[in-house]
C-alpha cells in the first residue's frame, strides 16, 4: 500500500497534479476487483466552514455528478461506490438511493474512513458493505433544521412530565420551548419516520432480499432500533464500527481479508484526502475512468481523456 506519506510524495514529484495520481490508483482499483467503481467525497473533515456547510453535505446537486460518472458504464458488471460523507439531506439521499439501485443490480458500498448519517442509509440500501477496522458508519437519526430530531422530541417530552408533575416548571420550560416553532413536532416526527421508511424498504429490497420473512422484520427492526433510536446512540456524531455493524446484523465484508483489496482502498481514499486537503476542491464525484465532478470555487465537469 501506499501510505500518507508515498502519496504525497507522488503527488510532489508529478508537480502536485492531484488528478493524475487520484485517477491512476482510482482506475487500479477497479481493475483488480473488475467491477465499475465511483468515489463520493466530501470535504467536511478539511473545510466544514459556515459558508460550505449546506454544501458539504449530500443534495440535489450530487445527482449531477452520478449521472456523469454514471453514463457510458457497463453497469452489468455492478457498482462499487467508495463513500467519505458527513451525510446530507434525506429527500436528495432518497433519490440518489433509487437512482443507483434502477441502474446496478449489484451495488456494493466501500466505506475506507466514515459514511454517516445518510452515508449510512446509502451504505444499509447496497447489497453489501466493505469496511476495514478503522471506519465507521452513523446514526440515522435525522437532523431538522440543524436540531436532532430524536433530541427535540426527547425535550418535548421531558417538559411534558416535568411540568405535569410540577407545574412551577413551566416557568423554567417556557424559554426553552419558545425557541421553536409551532410545527416543529410534527416535522420531526415526520423526518424519523421517512429515514427509518428508507432503510427498510432498501433492506428488503437488497441486501435481506433472499432472507425468509420473519428474519428479514427481526434483523430491519433491530437495526432501525439501533441506528435511528437518538436515546441509545446518544449523539448523532456516533461512531459505528464494522464489528458493531455486524453484531446489528448488516452484511459487512472486512477488507483486511484481501490484503491487496485492503491496501487499494485506503491508497485511493489518501488520494481523496490530499485532494481535498490540497486543493479548492470541497466535493468529488469521480469514477474509474476518470470522469468527475469537481466542486470548489466553480463546479466543472472533467470529461475522459482521449
């Protein structure tokens, strides 16, 4: 493999020409699995300002970028879609969801560092997901409107008993509760809801699709249980490992079990990193034949090189 330290040494000597080195290890690791392969990457780690804040996360805007790494694949040979994301909005993560699953039969979701929050609802609707020892999946507990929606619903709950019980504590709710808006409830309860819908019909859908019935509901209820329940994961930050998710009943497949595999993965997910960590760039889409989109200072779409 290699490590930090080669790539950026690599990327010294080619003149700090990210794309080509990024592109070559990209189109190596698709070689050695002999399937297609796209890299979602977000910039949160390196540049979560308040100005790219909305931006980092999965959208709308995201789907142009599958399509373009998409189109001209043979998409009979399936998908491997490496993900680093901090997560996003559910409406966009839906249908991105069903996008990739109308076009590949065989999807599989690589996961080299961190796919939360809707990473994770991307990552539980594949057919199965490869992660190593050090990455993590997240809670799928929403946020709405910047707010944990399991944590408003909570609050609302505990001011309910407190101020049944005493009613003086009114006093100490009132400013607390006036902060939110008069339908913030129900869309909380709304947002829960749509996520947790996602997951399992996706599950069902994928990867317990040739489970029988009743072993299919017990493991889909256990996992809505413990990746959208706010009150065991605690924060939505959690970081869930690869062995976690196993215990939870996913279909994980660990890398170190190919070494090779293993050692490609994490040198193109180096490649993402010193890219975005080098570069203006703060979201990339790009597959293995080095069609991308690129999102910094402009949104460029870079076609195949002849």
């Amino acid at each position: 493999m290699a490590n930090w330290k080669d790539i950026l040494n690599e990327l010294n000597r080619e003149g700090s020409t990210f794309d080509i080195v990024r592109r070559k290890y990209l189109k190596q690791l698709s070689n050695y699995t002999g399937r297609n392969t796209i890299a979602y990457y977000s910039g949160w780690l390196q540049k979560n300002t308040k100005e790219l804040q909305k931006v980092l996360g999965i959208n709308d805007y995201d789907k142009n970028g599958f399509m373009a790494a998409i189109n001209g694949l043979d998409t009979s040979k399936g998908l491997d879609l490496i993900l680093h994301t901090p997560g996003g909005e559910v409406a966009a993560t839906e249908s991105i969801i069903d996008y990739l699953l109308k076009k590949f039969d065989d999807l599989r979701v690589i996961v080299p560092q961190l796919a939360m929050s809707a990473g994770t609802m991307i990552a539980c609707s594949s057919d199965r997901i490869l992660m190593g020892k050090q990455s993590s999946l997240g809670p799928i507990d929403p946020q709405y409107g910047g707010l944990p929606a399991h944590g408003v619903l909570e609050e609302f709950q505990k001011a309910y008993e407190e101020i049944k019980k005493d009613q003086t504590k009114i006093f100490v709710w009132r400013p607390i509760l006036e902060k939110y808006n008069p339908t913030l409830l129900g869309e909380c309860e709304k947002s829960i809801a749509w996520a947790e819908q996602i997951v399992e019909k996706n599950l069902k859908k994928r990867m317990f699709k040739t489970e029988n019935s009743r072993v299919r509901t017990n493991k889909i209820k256990k996992i809505k249980k413990e990746l959208g329940d706010h009150s065991i994961n605690l924060s939505h930050s959690r970081h869930i490992s690869a062995e976690k998710c196993k215990e939870l009943g996913l279909k994980i497949e660990m890398m170190e079990e190919d070494n090779k595999l293993q050692d490609l993965v994490l040198t193109v997910h180096h490649c993402f990193i010193h890219t975005l960590s080098g570069t203006p760039a703060f979201k990339i889409i790009e597959n293995n034949k080095g069609v991308a989109l690129v999102q910094s200072m402009q949104s460029m779409v870079v076609p195949l090189k002849k």
